[in-house]
C-alpha cells in the first residue's frame, strides 16, 4: 500500500504540508547550514516521492517511514560532505598556478607535441613493439638499451623495429622523436 498522496497533486500538498514541520526539525536537529536544512528537507520529500511504493502501513506509522527517508537522505549529505571535506584537504596548502606557471605548462606541451603524435600513432601497434619503439623513439634509448630493458635480445629488438616501420613509417621517416633512424 502507498501513501494516500500518490494519487493527485491537491493530495501530496496536502501530505507535505501535514509532514514539512517534522521533517524539517528532524533535519534541522542533524544540519547546523539553513540552506543545507532547506535543500535536504525537499531532497526528503522528493525521496518520498521516488519510495512511496516502498511504504508499509503495518511496519510502522507514516512519519517514522518518512523518518527513515529522511535519515538516509541527512546519511548521503553527510557521505558527500565528507568526500568534498577530504577532496578539499588533499588540495589545501597547494599553492595556486600562476601565469608564469601555466607559461611554462604550455610550453612544456608545445615541446612534447611530436612524442603525442607518436604515442598517437602507436595505438594500432602490438604491446611489445609499442613499449619498444616508446623506449627508442621517445624516451630516447638506444636499440640495444630498449632491448635490455624489455628483456629481449638487440636482435629481436632491430627487427620488431624494421617492421613498426612499414606500420608507422612517419614516426622514424626524419629521425623520430629523440634521432631515431
């Protein structure tokens, strides 16, 4: 069984006006902000529209039901708060970017733009010959050095390299990103 309001607007002005004084000391005894206590108390109420199919007359009166609406709403404020609260102390103490700052940003941008255009191109290519070509071509070491740091042999490495040419020839076709040829 759902509440009586369910079936007109003239009813659930009716309900809301029977129930908006306890709910609203009901939130106000939990939130110490009056808009926080406004905006909750018509998130509870716009809860009770969206649970009124859950309302059970023999399980208790309607106000302890709305009690319960109400206490999960105040629960969920308090969860959000508690994120933003946390987010905010991650960050507080953390100065602000200056212009200088974002100068120097982008200009780090601009000067890595052709190892994007060569992570861009690696994305059709196999894993190990990506992490290859990423440790020659952009991180800048030597065929045998990506070699050793893959575990391969130089060998292997020189010729996963000739064949990511053919796939993405452009990358190495004016020495690469770091003077690759």
């Amino acid at each position: 069984m759902t509440p009586e309001f369910t079936g007109s607007p003239e009813a659930f002005e009716a309900f809301y006006r029977r129930h908006v004084g306890e709910v609203s000391r009901f939130v106000a005894r939990r939130v110490d902000d009056p808009y926080t206590a406004a905006d909750l108390t018509a998130d509870v109420f716009l809860a009770v529209i969206d649970s009124a199919h859950t309302y059970r007359p023999e399980r208790g009166s309607e106000i302890a039901w709305i009690f319960g609406v109400a206490h999960h709403v105040v629960a969920a404020e308090r969860r959000r708060a508690r994120r933003e609260s946390a987010a905010g102390r991650r960050i507080a103490g953390r100065r602000l970017l200056e212009p200088a700052d974002i100068a120097r940003i982008e200009e780090r941008i601009d000067a890595e733009s052709a190892a994007r255009r060569v992570y861009q191109a690696l994305d059709g290519v196999p894993e190990g010959t990506r992490r290859l070509i990423e440790l020659v071509a952009v991180d800048g070491l030597s065929t045998a050095e990506a070699a050793a740091a893959l575990g391969i042999s130089p060998i292997a490495a020189r010729v996963r390299l000739h064949r990511a040419r053919k796939k993405v020839s452009f990358i190495f076709a004016a020495g690469g990103a770091h003077g690759y040829a």
